[in-house]
C-alpha cells in the first residue's frame, strides 16, 4: 500500500471497522508522515488528524490517531507485535486497570484500534499519545534520574502485569516467538549490527584498550553468539517476564505534567529476564554520570515497584527476590554489553549522523561503515563504551571459554 493511498477515504473504511459504524463518514482530514531518519529503523510513523460522524445526523468527533506502516523487510520477518496488541495489550491493561489506584498510571500502552496483516505488510492505527500530553524524551541528552525512574517504574509495571497475565493466561503469552537472538545470530541484518558492531567497536578502542580489543574480536563470531543466546534463554532465568524488547528513550513517552510514562513499539517482545530490559535502558538511554554512579538506586526502585504491581494485580505465586533479580542482572550482563557496543552508537546519533540512516544502511556494507565512522565520533557514545569495558572485563564478560 502507498503512501497515497492512506486518504480519507481509507480511514473512513478503517474506522467503520475499529468503531463498529457501516455509516461513518470523514470529514477535514489531515495526514502528515513524522518518522525521522536515524531514530526509527523498521516503520514508517503517520499522524493523523480527523473529524468524523458515526452516522449522517451524528454528531461530529474529532480524533487524533497514529498510524504505523512497518517497513516490508521488517514485515516479512514477523514481529509479535500484532499479538501483542490485538490479545496480550488488552489481557494486561484489564489487569492493572482493576488494580487500585496505589499503583499509580494504569496506562501500559497507546490503545491499538486496527491491526492490518497481508503478505509482506503490517499496518497499526493507535491513538495519538501525543495528543494525550505524552512526549518524547531529548535522546542526545539522555535521561536524568526523575525520568529514569519514571521509565523503569513503567518497565516495572509492564513486566509484574505480564507475570499475572501468564499466572492467569499462559496461552496468550506462549503464542509469542522467541527472542530473535534465540536461534543465534543468522540475518544479514544482525550479522552486520551486532557482530560487525561489536568488530568495528574492537578496532576503534585497539590503541586506547589493546588486551580488550583483543578479547572483544576473539569472541566473535561463536562465542558471542553462544552467550547472547544463553542470556535471552527464559529456561537459563530463575525471573522470566514478558520483556518489550527495545525499551530505549524513543520508545518510552512521558507526560510532564503526571510525570507518568507509557511504553511504544511491540515488535520485539518476548519472554524472558527482566535484566534485559533493563540493561537495554541503562546503557542506551541514562545520561553517563547515572550510568556509572545510579544503577544500584534505579534498580532498588524497580524492584519496588515490581512487588507493587504483584501485590496489587493479584499474583499468587512465590514474589521474587531482590537477590533474584540482582543474580539475573549478573547473568544478564553480556547483555549490557551487547548493548552498549552495538546499539548505543545508534540510540544516540546525532542529527547529522541520522541523515540517510535507515535499515538500508545495514545491507551496504561500505555505507555502514561511514556511518559508524560518524557514530563513533560522538563524545558520550566514546566516553561511554570506554568507561564500560574495564568493568566489563573485570566482571569476565570478554573471555572466550
């Protein structure tokens, strides 16, 4: 489907659906594309705005919608997020939304009001969370300690509501694929983002770090791969959640005013440890300083809320354990690793980096050089990755068994 085929029209043929009215009509509608290059890899992002009648003597609404075409490359792969919106979304949000108001926002997610599937395409149209007061966090800055904890609140929640979903209905959550690292890394695409990412990231610190660098190409190709699957390994985890995925700043929006966040973007949810979450925030998205002195507090604070959400959602089982968790966060660092070397330099490119940069940057071997060229020149993602791999190698996690 092209771009121009998203008119009026079809929205009054989507809606008719979604609101259950064979009469609805359209009225001053208006549609602008809002994806910027660099921060959005796998979808094209609309904004929509509308009035309509649900019947001709109705009387007129007005609504606010995004509208989400994921790319064909992306589409043709699978993603859970059509399950995730359609069954798991609404399973979860009727969970919290019973809970009482002790635990605060109730809002896991923007409402899905469409799901179009066929081959090669996937299309969502979701409320405006903008239009709701949500904001996007400054991704060059990154997050200070008031937003990092209104963010893993969030993750907090999402992941204890999702303990209760699978307490209560195992069958929704089990319909989900696994982590796409489960089977190793295969794809061109991964191959080129994290096993390339982690080789250049080798080369760019050999004269400052040369024993580390060493130790970081040694790994790959196998034993890199060996241990990102063990990590993503729900059977490895003594704490498994229904994980998002890809929780950085850009997929988290935050009301100002409620100083409350609501998580974006299901493609890549999966069962799982909540350390990887987690490590994918800490290491993408904090601001250095609290990267390197506030991790311990950010995830004190977590745990907090993760009992909460339990307690109040109606969880019958054993409740975890702060040791459980920080056991989880020690298996799980590889994956802190991951993170930090392979998605970080892209999580913070700056405007001059981003221009032209998209999936097809991943499948041009030299673009993508230049391109992590580009990436490596930003201070925070060097004085990053070189304050993380000491710690990183003194906790082992660049040996090769």
């Amino acid at each position: 489907m092209e771009r121009e085929n998203y008119s009026a029209e079809y929205f009054e043929r989507a809606l008719a659906r979604a609101y259950g009215c064979e009469m609805l009509r359209v009225e001053n509608f208006h549609i602008k594309a809002v994806s910027q290059k660099g921060e959005n890899f796998c979808s094209v992002i609309y904004r929509v705005a509308l009035d309509f009648r649900r019947s001709p003597d109705g009387a007129l609404e007005s609504g606010k919608y995004i509208l989400k075409d994921l790319l064909p490359a992306v589409a043709a792969l699978g993603t859970n997020e059509k399950d995730m919106f359609e069954l798991v979304l609404p399973a979860m949000s009727a969970i919290i939304e019973g809970a009482p108001k002790e635990i605060g926002e109730h809002k896991l997610s923007a409402d899905c009001l469409l799901v179009e599937i066929s081959a090669g395409k996937e299309l969502y149209i979701l409320e405006d969370l903008g239009a709701l007061g949500y904001k996007s966090f400054d991704r060059l800055q990154g997050l200070n300690l008031e937003e990092a904890k209104s963010c893993v609140r969030k993750l907090a929640q999402f992941h204890g509501v999702s303990k209760v979903l699978f307490q209560n209905k195992p069958e929704l959550v089990q319909r989900l694929a696994p982590s796409n690292y489960a089977n190793g890394i295969n794809d061109r695409f991964t191959k080129a983002l994290v096993l390339d990412g982690v080789k250049y990231a080798a080369e760019a610190f050999a004269d400052e770090l040369p024993e580390i660098s060493r130790k970081m190409k040694a790994q790959v190709p196998n034993a890199f791969t060996q241990r990102i699957r063990d990590v993503v390994d729900p059977k490895q985890s003594s704490l498994n959640a229904l994980i998002h995925g890809d929780p950085w700043l850009n997929n988290i929006m935050f009301d100002p005013v409620t100083k409350k966040a609501t998580l974006v973007d299901f493609q890549n949810c999966y069962w799982g440890s909540p350390a990887i979450d987690l490590y994918f925030l800490f290491y993408t998205s904090l601001k250095p300083e609290l990267l390197l002195n506030s991790q311990d507090e950010l995830l004190n604070h977590y745990f907090d809320n993760l009992l909460e959400t339990l307690r109040h959602c109606g969880y019958n089982d054993t409740l975890p354990t702060f040791g459980q968790l920080k056991d989880e966060m020690q298996r799980c660092l590889f994956y802190g690793y991951y993170t930090v070397v392979c998605e970080l330099p892209i999580c913070c490119a700056s405007p001059e980096a981003s221009v032209d940069f998209g999936i097809h940057t991943f499948v041009n071997s030299d673009a993508l050089l230049q391109k992590r060229h580009q990436l490596f020149a930003s201070e925070r993602v060097r004085q990053t990755i070189k304050a993380t791999l000491p710690m990183l190698d003194q906790e082992g996690i660049l040996e090769t068994p």
